[in-house]
C-alpha cells in the first residue's frame, strides 16, 4: 500500500468519523443528515459500521487482555503517636519520631502556660 493511500484512507477514517459525530449531535435521521450534507447513504451506513466495529473489537481486546498491574493508591501514612487537643482550642500532633525528652519539655511547657 502506498504512502498516498495511507493518507488517502486516514483522511477518510477522520472524515466520515467527523461527519458520524456531526450526525449524532444534529438529531436528524441518518435520511436526512445525508441528503442534507449531499453523502451517501449506504457509504454513511458502512462507514458507521466500520468505525462501530472498529471501536466494539478494540473494546473486547481490552477485556480479553487485560493488563497485569492494578493501579493502587496508597494513602499517606500519618505517623502520629501523640495528638492533644488544648484548651485554646488547638491541636497539638506529635510524631513517633519524638524523642521523651523533647516530649516532656513540650508538655512542661505547655502546663506552665496554662494550656493544658
């Protein structure tokens, strides 16, 4: 097959699945759409068919083959050992990686404050 058929056969896929989408948004039986748009009806027909076709088999390829990964998401992990809830009303998360000496200065602070 040539290189101007290649084209030729491309240039026609696009056309005849532009001209189909037009159709499907124009609300007019394929009739009128056809006569209105000075196409053939049987090449209207075969072309929807071929472009339907085309679309259902890759379709069943995709069920029949499908891919060997999942996508998955993966939440974040909140690493949070700790959470206090003040009496201003704040929150105050601490982190597993808290060490106890930083913990209790935290807290001492906090009490002597007046916020807990």
């Amino acid at each position: 097959m040539s290189r101007e058929q290649i084209k030729s056969n491309n240039e026609k896929r696009q056309f005849w699945q532009m001209a189909i989408k037009t159709w499907r948004n124009s609300g007019m039986s394929v009739s009128k759409f056809c006569k209105a748009e000075g196409l053939s009806e049987g090449t209207f027909y075969n072309w929807r068919k071929k472009l339907t076709d085309g679309q259902t088999q890759a379709n069943k390829q995709s069920v029949q083959n499908p891919s060997a990964f999942i996508r998955v998401a993966i939440p974040k992990v909140n690493h949070v050992l700790l959470e206090l809830v003040l009496s201003s009303g704040n929150t105050l998360r601490i982190s597993s990686g808290a060490d106890n000496k930083t913990l209790s200065d935290v807290l001492s602070i906090l009490h002597r404050e007046g916020l807990c």
